[in-house]
C-alpha cells in the first residue's frame, strides 16, 4: 500500500511538472509572437487605426487561439507602406497572411517552415526582393498569390515549393517570374488555379502538368517566351479549352488525331484560304497581339456580316474600321492598304508604337485617318488634301512623338492642318491650355456635355470693351496660348486686371463650345478663395471669350520648370507646400463643399495660378463633370494631360473624384522633385515621374537624393517635406479605392503650414457672398465690399 502511495505521489509532481513546463513553453511562444507583432506595428506606415494598447489580439485584422497566438493577419488595402520584419516566419500558428493591395516594399517576407500557414496574399505591392527561403517547408499551403509585384527583380519558382503538397492557387502574374518552370507539379493533386501570365518563363512545359489537376493555367505574354512541345496539355483531362484560334482550318496531315473543339473561330469549316479582306482583317489583328475583342467577334469568311469595329459598303467591301478608344496595344500594320474601299480609319486613343505605315498613302478613298493620343513616333506620310488626318500636337506634352522638343520652350507646333502656330509664354495669365489632349473623334454632333449652362445671369461684356482693354488683342498682351485659344492681359478702366480667353473661331468646336458653357456653367456655381473667378464672358459671332481675374505671378509649372529663363526665385519648400495646401482646398471645395460635387479632370502645375502674395488658385474648367454624390462614377471621353491621368480613367473611361486625388499627387510629386510628370528628354525609367519617384518613396535617403537641388532643407524642413512626399504616395496610388479624399489631404497639409487666418469678413471662402447668387448681384456685392 506505501508502495502505491508513493507511486501515486511521484506520478502526480511528474505530471504536474509537465503541465508547468507545458505552460511556460505556451507562455514563451506567445510572448514570442507578441514581439513580431510589435516589430510589424513599428515596420507599418501608417499606424494602421485600431492597433492601440498591449494586446494585439484585439488588433483590428489581428486574430489569435484560445492560447493567444496569431493565425490570421489581414491588412489588405489599408493605404499601408514599409518594409515588413524578418522575423514573421516566427508566427508558427499563423493560418492566413492577407497583405494585398498596399505599397510594402523590400523583401518578401520569409514564411520559411510556417506549417499551419494556408493562404498568403501578398499581390498588388512593391517587394523587391525574393529571400531564399521564401517557400520553405509550407506543408499545408492552399492558395499563394503575388501577382502585380513588378520591382521584383527575376526569380525562377522554387522546387522547395513541392512540399506544399495541398496547394490549390499558385498566382504570380507580373511578378517577374524568369527561366524554366519546374518540373514538380506531380506533387500538386489538388491544383486547380496557375496563372503566371506577363513573366519571362523560357524553355518548355513541364511533364508533370500531366500528373497534375490544373483546370485554369495562364501563362500568356511571356517577354522573351516558352519553347518546346505542348502535347503535354492533351493529356490534361481536366485543362478548361478557351482558345479562340482564327483564320484557316489547319490542314493536318493524315494519321493525326486532332481534337480542335467549339470554341475557335476559323474561317470556314474544312481547310481553305480565307475570303481576301479577312486575311488583311486578321493580319491587322496580328499587328494588334490579337486583341480579345476581335477574337470573340470576328467569325466566319464574310467581315460585313457582324464583325464588330467593321463597316461596309453595298457592295461588301470595308469602308470603316472603328478601333479607337480600345487601349490597345502592338502597331498599325501596312496591310490595311489592301483594303482599297477604305475610307475612315480610327485608331486613336489606344497605345499603338511605330510609325504610320508609308502603304496607307495608296488608300484612294481615304477621307479620315485618326490616330491620335498614341505612341507613334517617326515620319508622318504625305497624305492627298483630301485626307483628314487627326494627330496629338501637344505644346506641354508631345503624346504621338512626331514633333520633338527643342532645348527651352516650344516655338512652334505645326497642327495636322498644316498651320503654324506661335507659342508665347509670358508671366502672368490664366493657363498654358496647350496641355490639353484632343478627345477623340466622334460624327456625333451636338453638345454632349452633361454640364448645363447655368441660367442665373451673367456678366455680359461686349467685344468693343475687350479689344479695348487688351490693345486690340495685341500680341505683346498674349499670356500664353493652346487648346481652343489665345490668353491676354487686359486692364479695365477702374484699373482692375483681367485676362482674357479667347477661342478662335477657326478651331471653334462642339468640343469648344462644350467647354466654353461648361466654365460658366461651373464658375457661376462656385466661389472659393482658391479658384479662379469667372468676371464675365463674350459672344461674338463664332468667337467665344471669358474674361477672368488676373494671376500676376503666373502658373506654378513656370515657377518649377522656367524660374532661370522668367527671372524668378527657385519656390521655398514653405511657399511650396502652402501652394499645395491651397490647391488642396479648392479641390476639397469643389468635391464636397459646394452646392453640387464637381471633378476637375485637368488638375495639372500649368492649370494652378499664382497671385502676387504667391497664394494658388485652380483654373481651368473646361473638362469640369458633375459628379451627383460626390463618389459617382461618370464614363466620358478621355481627356485631360498624360503623366497626370490616373490609370482607371486612362484605361476605361470612368472618373470620380479620385482621378483628381491623382493628379493633385502627381503635382506634389513636381513640387518635390522639380522634375516634370513626363519628361521624354530622361531616361526612359525616370521619364514617367509617379513610376519612378513611387520607387524612391523606400527609404529617406532615395527621398533626399530625388528632390529639386534649389530646395537644400535642413533636417525639420526635410522631415516635412518627407510627410508631403508620403502624401503624394497615396493620392496616386494604382488603385483608385487606395488613394484618400482631398479633405485628409488638407488635413496632413494644414500643420505643415501657418493657420490661415482671415483679416477682414470679405476674405473667407464666399467672398462674403451666397451661393446662390447669380453673377451679376455677385460682382456688386463685391465692388460695393
């Protein structure tokens, strides 16, 4: 019995002691992983909000077991940047990893030997680096996802990869995936996703594809590209056919067992040429990389029976080919010279390279040829006088590269007309409109624009007063001219200087007309101490004039980029930021604060105007659109400046707000750097400033070496001018949902400058007047203030 006794006794501290240990061992890893937790919250800029107190498992996007140990992180799309600690893989119970959609940069995070993690997304950043361990010993992984991580530098997949023998997804498009795919995908039965798409994989398909449970592989647009067999897809039973595989049926040799299934789009049915003009139709596709488009439309051997983009005659030839505004890519092939009915070719607004090809000339009944906003470059052929022929002359920025820029300004531009036109850059004035892309061409007549002239009353001021008050439109009053006219300084009799806007009836437009009414329309609604005013218009005859009030000290892209040339003093980083602080405002006013929300789409540093106290005010509002709540989105056509366009408006033609956050980045970003939004006389990696300088925002040092050498801060200005260049960051973020309001905006701004304090009442934003007032009772309120 004592024996027991003690056995009992000795039985009950031995497991006690286990239990001791047991805990102290759970109580270590979980102090374990408060420490990483704290090494991320300190790595993350900004804080991101509800990560506050000892705690982390009550971290927002945080989650932990019953022990305290994290298993899922989720900070994806949180406007989140830095560099993310060594030390994650260290999270042992860590199921799911969700970083997405942020701008983190640096190394990939090492998930070596992290067995229990099963999903990670890390796509749509800015890693640039990929650790050797990076995956290693992930045994339960499902779902991996990289994708949109273009700094990586190359990276070829690894083999260790095999022993994540669950995975489900393998995702990394655009990521810089390079050389030959392993061949370990035996080890995958459960693999459904793979999508490697736009990477430079070389050498051939692996054989264990075949041992596999691929349904959807991606592995198109490759830079250099895949070689070798491709018999290894027939025997995949589960591989989903997509292809859409045109012109004619292949005439295979016999004892060949060809399955080609429904989804192609051959010519005819049996093997056989194809009717001419669809062999010229898919030749023009070839040059195109075969768009999608044509692929799902283009079938059968007659092209005037439902191609779309296609227009024929009565007699079946092709008399209109329509690809504008598709964003395509590739070059215009020489073939559509065969098309010898054709007479209007659209092509603009894609992202077309080369040249026009020289064959286009033969085109006998060619009326039209468009190719504006593109990337065509080299010699523009001598066309009949019977062609119209539309191509981007830009006097800021030359889209379609066939007039070069000289060293300082641009002294002329010959338009697709044939007509010179001279361009003056004076002080002073209400914009450089030259900046201004040409929207594409429509045969569509009518006002299309969705802003209404607003019917309050205005101050109409005859042509007499204002060839009086510019000297006869003097060429020594021009302050700069482009886009639909020439801008002149004026002096009214009481003393008060104006500018005036004058479109010329020569290149008056439905287009012009549309921004002549809209810049009423929109200045007789708003006032804002940080917009310019609208002081009256003019019709006369097809001419259309607007008279504005006067900015003295000019526009702020000649502040940045001409200051040597105009005698100015290089812009103090005080003066720079209270500039962006009040064209911050004027935005914010105009997207949330007035009566009705507007978007600006042209927000650019020639389109800010400064007066004599250097305080800015936002001009321009010919591409104003109304946008009801504020966050509506509004489908129009492309128009405003390239290098301030923000990706979604470029690539589909939806605006909100945001593609105005855009622009207001890519001008901080000027301001910072004194370097231009597109600079084509650079290298072509610092030619497009957001890419380059979205690079630059890694580290502190890359950020003082980036910025404008007329700036040389001390350490709390630079510290400043670092909080500012964060700013810019996010407002041109890829992803319109990533960037913020302009009211944060103002609210990152407003510390970094002097409180605006006004010194009388006729100062704040109305002006001392109402809204609603029309113009008229308006400017008499002001003139009796």
């Amino acid at each position: 019995m004592e024996e027991e006794e003690e056995f009992t006794r000795k039985l009950f501290f031995l497991l006690l002691t286990i239990t001791i240990i047991f805990s102290l061992f759970h109580l270590s890893a979980a102090e374990g992983d408060a420490t990483v937790m704290a090494d991320l919250a300190k790595s993350l800029s900004p804080k991101p909000s509800g990560w506050s107190g000892s705690n982390h498992c009550k971290w927002s996007g945080i989650a932990c077991d019953s022990s305290g140990r994290v298993t899922s992180i989720n900070l994806a799309s949180k406007f989140l940047s830095g560099e993310l600690p060594p030390n994650l893989n260290q999270l042992s119970r860590l199921k799911s990893l969700s970083l997405q959609k942020n701008s983190f940069s640096g190394p990939l995070p090492s998930l070596a030997n992290l067995t229990s993690l099963e999903e990670v997304s890390l796509n749509s950043n800015n890693f640039s680096s990929v650790p050797p361990s990076f995956l290693v010993g992930l045994t339960s992984l499902q779902t991996i996802s990289i994708s949109e991580n273009p700094n990586l530098p190359p990276w070829t997949i690894p083999k260790t990869l095999a022993e994540s023998t669950t995975l489900n997804s393998l995702l990394a498009s655009k990521s810089n995936v390079a050389g030959p795919m392993p061949d370990i995908f035996g080890s995958f039965p459960n693999l459904k996703n793979v999508r490697l798409s736009y990477n430079n994989l070389t050498g051939s398909l692996p054989p264990s594809f075949a041992k596999s449970g691929i349904q959807n592989l991606w592995l198109n647009n490759q830079l250099i590209g895949l070689s070798g067999r491709i018999d290894v897809l027939g025997t995949m039973s589960q591989l989903i056919q997509n292809n859409k595989l045109q012109g004619p049926y292949p005439d295979f040799r016999k004892g060949i067992d060809v399955t080609l299934g429904n989804s192609n789009s051959f010519c005819n049915a049996s093997p056989g040429p194809c009717d001419p003009q669809v062999t010229t139709l898919l030749e023009v596709a070839r040059a195109l990389g075969y768009p999608m488009a044509l692929a799902e439309s283009w079938e059968g051997n007659n092209p005037c029976q439902g191609w779309n983009f296609i227009s024929c005659d009565s007699e079946g030839s092709v008399t209109l080919i329509n690809f504008g505004k598709q964003h395509w890519g590739g070059m215009i092939s020489p073939a559509i010279a065969n098309l010898t009915a054709l007479k209007t070719l659209l092509l603009n607004d894609n992202n077309l390279n080369g040249s026009i090809p020289a064959s286009l000339m033969s085109l006998a009944h060619l009326q039209l040829l468009d190719v504006s906003n593109n990337n065509l470059s080299g010699k523009v052929p001598t066309f009949a006088s019977s062609v119209s022929v539309k191509i981007s002359v830009l006097s800021t920025v030359i889209y379609n590269r066939f007039v070069k820029k000289r060293s300082g300004n641009y002294k002329s531009v010959k338009s697709f007309s044939g007509r010179k036109e001279k361009v003056k850059k004076e002080v002073g004035g209400v914009s450089d409109y030259g900046g201004i892309v040409s929207e594409p061409h429509s045969q569509s007549s009518g006002n299309s624009s969705d802003i209404q002239v607003y019917d309050g009353g205005n101050v109409d001021i005859s042509i007499e007063v204002l060839r009086e008050v510019t000297n006869n439109f003097s060429e020594d009053n021009i302050l700069g001219q482009g886009g639909f006219g020439v801008v002149y300084r004026g002096k009214l009799h009481d003393g008060t200087q104006i500018a005036v806007k004058r479109m010329e009836s020569a290149v008056m437009s439905s287009k012009g007309l549309n921004e002549f009414q809209a810049e009423i329309a929109v200045l007789t609604k708003v006032r804002h101490r940080h917009l310019v005013a609208l002081h009256g218009y003019c019709v006369n005859g097809n001419e259309r004039l607007l008279v504005y009030e006067y900015m003295s000290q000019g526009t702020l892209g000649q502040h940045l980029f001409e200051y040597n040339e105009l005698g100015f003093p290089p812009l103090t980083w005080k003066q720079r930021v209270t500039i962006a602080l009040d064209v911050a405002r004027g935005v914010e006013y105009l997207h949330s604060l007035a009566q009705q929300s507007f978007i600006h789409r042209d927000l650019k540093s020639s389109n800010i105007l400064l007066g004599d106290d250097m305080r800015a005010k936002v001009s321009d509002f010919g591409l104003v659109k109304n946008a009801p709540d504020g966050k509506y989105s509004v489908e129009t056509r492309l128009a405003g400046t390239f290098g301030y366009l923000a990706p979604e408006y470029a690539s589909t033609g939806r605006v909100t707000t945001k593609v105005d956050v855009f622009s207001f980045g890519v001008i901080v970003m000027e301001m910072i750097t004194g370097k231009k939004a597109l600079d084509d006389t650079l290298p072509e990696e610092k030619s497009h400033l957001v890419t380059w300088f979205r690079k630059v925002l890694n580290s502190k040092d890359s950020i003082r070496n980036s910025l404008d050498p007329s700036l040389n801060p001390d350490e709390e200005t630079f510290e400043s001018i670092c909080k500012v260049a964060e700013l810019a960051g996010y407002c041109t973020a890829r992803e319109s949902f990533q960037r913020p309001d302009m009211g944060h905006a103002v609210n990152v701004l407003s510390p970094l400058v002097e409180q605006w304090k006004p010194v009388s009442n006729d100062e704040d934003d109305s002006f001392g007047i109402e809204l609603q007032m029309s113009l008229p009772c308006a400017l008499q309120r002001m003139a009796s203030s």
